[in-house]
C-alpha cells in the first residue's frame, strides 16, 4: 500500500514538474518535447486511475498525434521564434493575464476540493443499463449507445478539422497530394520498418478496436494506431500520399459519420428516437457503426498528420 | 521449483533496471550525439528484454508470454531503427581523417 503512495506521489511530482517546465520553458520544441513526455506520463496516471481506455486514448490520441502535429508547428514557426520573443507584451498584460490564470487555477482547485462527498457518480447507472446494449466495456457502452450523440459529434468535428488544415493550402495547389510529411533521405532501416511493422500495426489496431465492445480499447485508439502505420509508409516512400481531390479518399472521410448518423436517424422509426437501436440489433449495430468510423477516423487522422497540399509555402513576412 | 522462479524475476528484473539507470545516465552524460543513442540503445534493447525475461515467470499463461515478448521485439526493432535514422542525422565524419573530438563542441559535463 505504502509502496504504491510512494510510487504515486513520485508519479504525481514529476508530472506536475513537467507541466511548470512546458509552461516555463521559452524555445517551441523543448515545450513541445516535454509535452509528449508529459503526456506518457499521465498515461500512467491514468491506468494506475484504472481508467485504461482513457490511458489508451491519452497515448495514442493525446500524444503520439498531438505531439507529431505540434512538432510539425514547432518546426515551421522556428524562422519567426526569436522575432517574437522580442515582442513580448508589456508588463500590465503579462500580469494581468497570469492573475486569469491563476484565477482558472483556483477556480478548478476549489470545485475539485468542494465536491459532495460521495462524488455524483453515473456508474451504477451505466452498470445497470449496460446488459441491452450487448457490449461489455462501459466505456464503449457510453459512447456509443447511452452517448452516441457526443461520440457522432466527435468523430464529425474532426471533419471541419481537415478542411481547415487543407484551407491553408495556396490555390493552385488545392486538391493536390498533401507535402508537410518529413521526407528523409531513402535508408535501408526506415525500409526495412515500414515494411516490418505495419502487418502488426494493422493487427494490432483491429485488435484495439475489435477489443473495444468488451475490453479496454476503441475505435479512435485503433484508428490512430492504423493512421501511424499508414503515415510511416508514406515518410519511408514506399507509397504515395493521394491527391486530395479522388473521390474515393473523400468518400472514405463521410463515410463513417454518414453511416453513424444513417443508423442513427433509422433509429426515429425503429425504436423511437435518433441514434437509438431496435432492441437485440444494438451489439452488431454498434460494432458496424465502429468499423467504419475505425476507417474514417485512421483516413482523417493520418491526412491531418500529411498536411495541407503541396506546394505550399511558408508564409513570408511582410515587415 | 517457484522460488527459483522468483529469484529469476527479482535478479532479471534488477539488472534491466540498473542498465536503465546506466543509459540514463549515459544519455545525459555523454558528450555527443552517437555516444548518447549507444547508451540509450543499451537500455532499450538489454533493459527491456531482461525486464521482459523476468516477467515471463509471472504471467497467467503463454499468451500474455507472447504479448510480452512482443512487446520487446518491437521495440527493438523501432528502437534499432529510430537510432540509425538519428545517427544519419548527425554529421557523417570523413573516413579519411581521424576522427577527432572537437573539444567544447559537445554537452558540458557538469
């Protein structure tokens, strides 16, 4: 027990040092190298919290692709970094806008520290309700039948996402094949990885999904997983990125939230309201509801990790 | 036939731990870029896979024997690639020459 405390506090310390160090430090990369430290480490917090999916969710989601993408910025913006740092505001504002955060941070303090002492909690709910819907993880449960609705909204808003990062590309380039991904020169080792790993990663990310109705696991973890392998392929050259004008990778992005939201209205006349599921059809309404939202969502991701369309420059400045 | 079992996971266990703490070391002390991957390659590959060797004992059944030792095979095989692309990254030193150690070029050593 103690063993644990120890081990806790010292997980519980170094997060929070890391978190002062992100804030603290002045240079974009080691900020954002502390951030992907950072993040695995609440990954630990959070299988020591018992709450594994959103450990699963916090690695592969929060970090791996999250940190990439910062990377990318981090990288991009290093030409203008030491321009900024000479612009730093004035006193007045850096105080004013340290008094608002620390204002959030107490704020945040105090409603963690006033909760009710038995904390409100839907478990028991969930629990109790988890047998119509056929699937054994609660988690899973909750996001796709008793919270379908968030879980529909979630995997559409990555949509508006992509469009954006796309909208950033010059207009010739539009619909072209995506150019942020580094290219390193040909190397026998990248070779050799993008080829070796991918059967497992694929494997493993079906697993990770498949896993999801019953065991810790999903279909965002799977489908970063499946992205990862997709976007290794592509920085070891093996393959081509598309051009983001085929009309197939587009229907592979909507078809996921389509399919939801198709099932979902269905729901209206066959069970009496949207995103609901006929009694006995909800485990395999889900799971095909999660297979092809596993494929839009690795499809999303991993063009998000590619960028906007080439020929894309960086944006010169004008002073 | 179990206390032997045990001992193998405490002694196993320990030597991947003290060569983590050796590579740690070495990373942060090492003066430069491909002394520091040698050091942190170390702890990946001999680190895990005695971690791994020591855990094998005390799992449930051959599956999760598997999933461990997957577990290791992976990441020496993306540990072992990560460190030759870096390696590529650094200045490659001209055959010709002798290579020499610039000094005050690498990390301080205090």
């Amino acid at each position: 027990m103690t063993n644990a405390l120890i081990v806790d506090a010292a997980l519980a310390l170094l997060v929070l040092g890391l978190a002062l160090w992100v804030i603290a430090t002045r240079a974009a990369y080691s900020a954002v190298v502390g951030f992907v430290a950072y993040g695995l480490l609440m990954a630990i917090i959070w299988v020591r919290l018992a709450a594994v999916d959103v450990a699963m969710t916090e690695a592969a989601l929060g970090t791996g692709l999250t940190g990439l993408l910062l990377l990318g910025a981090a990288a991009r913006l290093a030409p203008y970094e030491t321009a900024e740092f000479d612009r730093r505001p004035g006193r007045g504002l850096r105080v004013l806008i340290g008094l608002l955060c620390a204002a959030i941070a107490l704020g945040l303090a105090a409603v963690v520290l006033l909760l009710p002492a038995p904390a409100p909690s839907l478990a028991s709910l969930v629990a109790d309700n988890l047998p119509p819907t056929g699937v054994g993880n609660p988690v899973t449960g909750v996001l796709l039948a008793h919270r379908a609705i968030d879980t529909l909204l979630e995997s559409v808003v990555l949509l508006p996402a992509l469009i954006g990062v796309w909208s950033v590309a010059v207009d010739p380039a539009w619909g072209g094949r995506p150019g942020s991904l580094p290219r390193p020169p040909a190397s026998s080792a990248l070779t050799l990885l993008a080829q070796v790993l991918p059967p497992f990663g694929i494997l493993v990310g079906i697993h990770l999904v498949w896993n999801g109705a019953d065991d810790p696991g999903g279909k965002f973890q799977g489908a970063t997983v499946l992205a990862a392998m997709w976007i290794l392929v592509l920085i070891a050259g093996l393959r081509e990125a598309p051009a983001l004008s085929e009309r197939r990778l587009r229907v592979l992005l909507v078809v996921g939230a389509l399919v939801f939201i198709g099932i979902g209205a269905s729901g209206v006349w066959r069970a009496g309201a949207f995103l609901a599921y006929p009694e006995g059809y909800a485990k395999p309404l889900i799971l095909a509801i999660e297979a092809v939202l596993t494929l839009s969502i690795a499809a999303t991701l991993g063009l998000l990790l590619a960028g906007p369309p080439a020929g894309d420059r960086p944006i010169r400045k004008t002073s | 036939m179990r206390p032997a079992l045990d001992i193998l996971t405490i002694v196993a266990v320990s030597l991947g731990a003290i060569f983590f703490l050796a590579g740690t070391v070495g990373l942060l002390r090492f003066p430069d870029t491909l002394t520091r991957l040698h050091a942190l390659t170390k702890a990946d590959n001999l680190g895990l896979g005695l971690v791994v060797l020591g855990l094998l004992p005390q799992v449930s059944g051959p599956l999760s024997a598997l999933a461990l030792l997957a577990v290791w095979l992976l990441a020496l095989l993306s540990g072992s690639t990560v460190g030759q692309l870096l390696a590529g990254k650094t200045a490659v030193p001209d055959p010709d020459r002798a290579p020499t150690l610039t000094p005050g070029t690498g990390a301080s050593h205090d």
